[in-house]
C-alpha cells in the first residue's frame, strides 16, 4: 500500500504542528523557525507506518522508501 501526502505549501504542512530546529532549546512550547531556518521532520512523520510514500512536488511525483536497513531513499 503507497501513500500519497499532498499540502498546498510546506507552511500549511507546518501550521501549528511541533518541530525540531537545529540549534533551538525545548521551553516546553513548540519551537518555531526563526527566518531561514530550515525545517526538520521526523521520517515516521511523513512514511506513516508504510514503507514508501509519494510526494508531490512541483508537478512530478516523487517516491520516498524505507530500506530494510533504516535508510532513506528518493527517487523520481
């Protein structure tokens, strides 16, 4: 079974979830990016529990797997 994630921009995707920032402190409070920051999601976040998912991104579609040794992969 494949997933698919579609989110109109990656700020909608963000909005109001709780995110690691490199270099942040936890207050307790979700930590949000300061400008240029990047953003970092855990991969359990995106597979879902599947082991592949589809990301749609700028008109293609792209394929994010699990290997069976913990790595990720993303193909076209």
């Amino acid at each position: 079974m494949q997933a698919t994630l579609t989110a109109p921009s990656a700020s909608s995707f963000f909005a109001g979830q709780p995110f690691n920032v490199r270099g942040s402190s936890d207050s307790g409070a979700a930590a949000r990016p300061a400008a240029g920051a990047a953003h970092s999601v855990d991969s359990s976040a995106l597979l879902q529990g599947q082991k592949t998912v589809s990301i749609s991104h700028n008109g293609s579609v792209y394929r994010l797997q699990a290997t069976k040794l913990g790595k990720l992969i993303l193909t076209k």
